[in-house]
C-alpha cells in the first residue's frame, strides 16, 4: 500500500538523500550531475510556498516525489520560461500563465511504482488547495508515460521543443489552469 505524506522544508532537506535515489531511479541522469542537482533541491526548499509530497510505502520508504512552490521573479526557472513564453506568445500570455502560479520543480515515481496511479495522486495533491491561478512544469518533450499523465489531467503545451540554456534536451512547458477539473 502507497501512501501519501506532506513534507515540511526541513525533512525534505534531511531526507535529500532518499529524494535523490527517488529521482536517479526515475531518470538515470549521468551521476556527475547528481551533486548539483542535490543543492539545487535543498535550495528550492527555501521558495516561498514550497511544498512537498512523499509517495511512501508501508515502513515509510519513499517510492514518490513531487515538490513545487509559487513561481517569482528571480528564479532562474521562472525568469527563463516567462521570457522564452513572452517572446512565442506574447506578454499577456506569460503574465497569464506565471503571473501566479504553482512550479511544479519535480515530480518523479520510482520504476518499480509506476502506472499505479501514484503519479496523478501526488500531482492532485499538490495542486489541492493551492491558492496560485495556474501550475506549470517542464517534462522532456517527447511521448512518454509523464507527458500522457499531465495532458490527462489537463496540462497544455505552452513552449515545446524548449531547450532551456546551457542544456540540450528538449522540453515542453505545460501549464493548467487551477483548481483542477478533475
């Protein structure tokens, strides 16, 4: 049985470690990037309106997560798609979209866990309640299992094919319009 369980700020901090196996299991990233993208975690730890949902099985093992916080000016996600979505689509539509909105930073299911629903319980539960117009995320843009999720539950593609700087993978933005119709 999976349960889900809020985390404050200063678990996920402490518990950075189980969130990484979390995240590595789900990517596979080249673990010479796992270092940095520890710090960049514990510092989104820190944004205003973070929160934070743990997928855990029975004895409390975290085979889920999926944090996010309210989008402002001054944070490099933010500040970079609100530009590249100004400049395809104008400044009303990034107003729009991150004017006010929940940042979905991660979301990732261990393997062993996946099409069980575990994915759409945590990104329903973190957009619950959320007071933010919309929420956003980047998800790699191609037709995978994640993309499926997020347009079933009634994300769109604002920017796609979006490769963020200095990177080389391509991504789709999506965006929905809270609270959800689910």
């Amino acid at each position: 049985m999976i349960g889900l369980r809020r985390v404050a700020p200063d678990e996920f901090t402490l518990r950075l470690d189980s969130v990484l196996d979390v995240y590595t299991a789900a990517m596979n990233p080249p673990s010479d990037q796992l270092s940095g993208r520890k710090a960049i975690m514990r510092n989104h730890a820190a944004h205003p309106g973070f929160a934070c949902l743990f997928a855990e099985t029975s004895d409390g093992t975290p085979v889920g997560v999926a944090y996010g916080f309210h989008g402002d000016p001054g944070q490099w996600w933010h500040d970079v798609v609100r530009r590249a979505i100004a400049e395809k689509n104008g400044e009303g539509s990034a107003r729009g979209w991150l004017g006010d909105a929940l940042e979905l930073a991660e979301i990732h299911v261990h393997p062993d866990y996946q099409g069980k629903g575990v994915g759409r319980a945590m990104i329903t539960g973190m957009c619950t309640g959320r007071l933010e117009r919309t929420a956003v995320l980047s998800t790699r843009d191609q037709p995978t299992a994640a993309r499926h999720l997020y347009r079933s539950i009634g994300f769109v593609d604002l920017l796609t094919q979006f490769i963020f700087p200095g990177g080389y993978e391509r991504y789709a933005i999506l965006g929905v319009v809270l609270p959800l119709s689910e």
